[in-house]
C-alpha cells in the first residue's frame, strides 16, 4: 500500500509556527507517524468529525489537535488547521 503525503494548508502552517518549537516537533512526529499510512481508520486518538467546518477529521495528540482532510485517489492527507486544546475555560 502506498504511503500518503502530507501537505500542509497555509493557515495550518501559521498556527504550527505559533506553537512552541516542542510542541512543534511533538506535532510533526504525530503527523507523520499516524497520517501517513492509515488516515482513514479510527483509533483512539483519530476519529472522524461530523459536521465540522474545521475538516473531516481530527488527530488528538495530548492536548494539541490537528484537523485534516484524506483525498483517497491522490494519495493525499492535507492538515487545515492546528491548535491547542485549552481544558475547563466557560
């Protein structure tokens, strides 16, 4: 099976740089290792989302999130938006 490539949207790539040069790294590693393979089979910290304008899927690494999109025919994972899960805010 081939591998998919991962391509970042523009505005993905302005929200990575504002994380921190850890969390940056901690969230390309995710990426790669769980994106690149098998972006379509639910685990436990990758689920589909159902009407979402942020993508048709997220990616929960630890409290970082990433939102993406699978175009099956092309091969192609396409990260729309990142950020950060902030707990208990009202």
């Amino acid at each position: 099976m081939p591998r998919y490539q991962i391509e970042y949207r523009h505005t993905a790539r302005l929200h990575v740089q504002k994380l921190t040069k850890r969390q940056q790294v901690t969230l390309a590693d995710a990426v790669e290792r769980h994106l690149t393979w098998e972006p379509l089979v639910e685990t436990r910290n990758r689920k589909p989302l159902e009407d979402s304008e942020l993508g048709g899927w997220e990616l929960r690494i630890g409290d970082l999130r990433a939102y993406y999109d699978v175009f099956q025919e092309q091969r192609i994972v396409r990260v729309l938006t990142v950020g950060v899960k902030v707990r208990d805010l009202v």
